[in-house]
C-alpha cells in the first residue's frame, strides 16, 4: 500500500507541483525525492556538405529518394539532371511535388523547368522579385535543404558552395513552409 502511495505521490507531483503536498494522505518527505521528469528535446540532425565535388548533388539525391509524403522546391537555377531526374522519380512513387523556379529559368538553356513541366510535376514561376533566390526543399514536412547550392552541375563541380540537410527541427521547417506558401502564391504556373 506504501508503494501505491508513493506512485500516486509521484504521479501528482509531475501533475500538480507543489499543489500536491497538500494532500492528506502524502507523506512531506516523498516530494523531497521526487524530481519532474527532464524534457526530452527532438533529436536534431544537421549535415553539412560543401562543393566542389563535396557530395551536395548525391546528398540532394538521396533525400529525394527517401521522400515518402511531400516535396517542395524553391530554386534560382535548376540544371542538374540527376536531381531533376530524382525530382520526377518522387513524383511517379505517389509523392506530392511542387516546384518553384526564378523567372530565369524560362529561358536558360539547360534549364530543368521545360524538363519537369513535361514529366507532370507542378511547376510554377515566381515573376514577382528581381531575383527568387532561394535553393530549398522541404521533403515529407521533416526535412529541410538549403543553403548556397543551386541545383546545377555547376554547383557540384566548380562552384565554391554549401548545403544543409536539417532534421529535428520542426519550427524551423514550419517557418521555411510558410515561406514557400507565400511564393506560391503570388508565382505562375
């Protein structure tokens, strides 16, 4: 019967605090031993890749492959055929992609935007600004990428450039989120 005291004790304590020491059956000295349990934090995950030749493309990649849910993509140049290819393949798995591209795009040369309107990803330019400078993806709502690298072979192989995989950080993605849902809104598909 002690033991049960002592569990409701507990019980109470991580509940009530201090509020639970009036009660009349527990004893003054069970709280003394008794500590609130420490919050657990998500475990955050950052990688860091840098180019040139630093695995930022194979990185990219391998994200894209593992997507299960979603994919959403801001780029400013978008060249690259083996993310582009990894983009599509996404979408014929059942995952819901969405692109948006600067409006440079529309007349680059090896631009992927020709590339992924025709295998039907939704694709949408982003006329508003000078320049739509971002270079992210936010995969299955968990994972975020984005820093210096375009998604180019020009980035992998020449550029000095950085990448960011991010997990663990659901405030964060919320926010980068919220962004791409603002440039989606005022970009043309």
């Amino acid at each position: 019967m002690e033991m049960q005291k002592i569990a409701i004790t507990v019980l109470f304590s991580m509940l009530l605090g201090a509020a639970a020491s009036q009660l009349p059956f527990v004893p003054t000295s069970a709280f003394a031993k008794v500590e609130p349990a420490a919050a657990v934090a998500p475990k955050s995950d950052i990688k860091a890749y840098f180019s040139p030749n630093g695995g930022c493309t194979d990185a990219i990649v391998a994200q894209l492959d593992a997507a299960k849910v979603s994919v959403d993509v801001q780029a400013y140049s978008f060249t690259s055929a083996p993310i582009a290819k990894a983009v599509v393949d996404a979408k014929d798995r059942g995952v819901k992609v969405r692109v948006i591209l600067d409006k440079s795009q529309e007349t680059e040369k090896y631009s992927s935007l020709t590339f992924l309107h025709n295998a039907g990803v939704p694709t949408w330019v982003d006329h508003k600004h000078a320049i739509a400078h971002n270079k992210i993806m936010i995969i299955d709502g968990k994972t975020l990428l984005t820093g210096s690298f375009n998604f180019t072979k020009n980035a992998e192989k020449s550029n000095a450039e950085n990448l960011l995989v991010i997990n663990g950080q659901p405030e964060l993605i919320v926010e980068y989120e919220k962004n791409f849902e603002k440039h989606l809104a005022h970009s043309d598909e």
